[in-house]
C-alpha cells in the first residue's frame, strides 16, 4: 500500500526520484498514466494489470467505457526505474499534468500520485472542508 507525501523535483530531464519508500515495490517496473483531477497515476505493473482486466470486462457498447478506456490507456507508458530510483515521466504526461520542477508525490493505496504541489495544495484545501465535515452518511 502507499502512503504519505512527498515533494521531490522534476530534473531538467523530466525525471522524478522516487520515495524511497516506494521503490521495492516499483523496482520491476511501473505504469504512468492520465489521472483524475489531472494528476498523473503510478501503478506497479502488476496493479496495471489489474485495473486492465477490469476495463476489459466492460462492455465494448457502453461508450463511457470506451471513452474511459481511451484516455485512461492512451497516455499509458511503462517505466523501469534506473539504478538511483529515477522514473522519466514522458512529455505528453507532464504536459497532462502541468507539471514543473515542484511536485508532489502523495500515496493513494493501490497507486501514487503526481501532482503539480500548487494544483496539490489548492486541491487539498477545496477537499479539506469537505473531508472534515464527512460524519457516517
């Protein structure tokens, strides 16, 4: 499971060292893809393939399957990292995302998620009223 936050910089080349919290997990390889709330989604290979399957199995008549199932995969690249932890975050996903130098790097359970740390913060402070007023219902 990831968890926590973090606030690596982008290098000049687009890459992102990663947690090293997260890195076992990722060290065989990783998918980014197009988020919601244009973030960008890690998974581990493995919790790609996951999310895959359960694509796969909506039915190829029902168009907002097809039109999720487009973005979401359309802006899938696979990674490894290299031997310093270092992930290169491809252009049209920095574009997606916003993303400069500061980033966040927040742990959302099955995935990570990068974010722009000015887009990051003003999300978090819209959802914080909303997350302190949430009771049983």
């Amino acid at each position: 499971m990831f968890l926590g936050t973090y606030t690596p910089k982008l290098d000049e080349k687009g890459r992102l060292i990663l947690p090293a919290k997260y890195r076992d997990e990722l060290s065989y390889g990783l998918v980014l893809t197009r988020g919601q709330e244009r973030c960008i989604y890690v998974f581990s290979q493995r919790e790609f393939e996951k999310q895959h399957e359960q694509l796969a199995q909506a039915s190829l008549t029902s168009r907002r399957a097809r039109d999720y199932a487009r973005v979401f995969l359309s802006g899938a690249s696979d990674e490894v990292p290299d031997k310093q932890g270092r992930v290169t975050i491809p252009q049209v996903l920095r574009t997606y995302g916003g993303l400069d130098r500061e980033v966040t790097v927040i742990g959302a359970g099955n995935r990570i998620e990068i974010w722009d740390t000015e887009a990051w913060q003003q999300y978090l402070d819209e959802q914080e009223d909303v997350f302190s007023d949430t009771d049983e219902d």
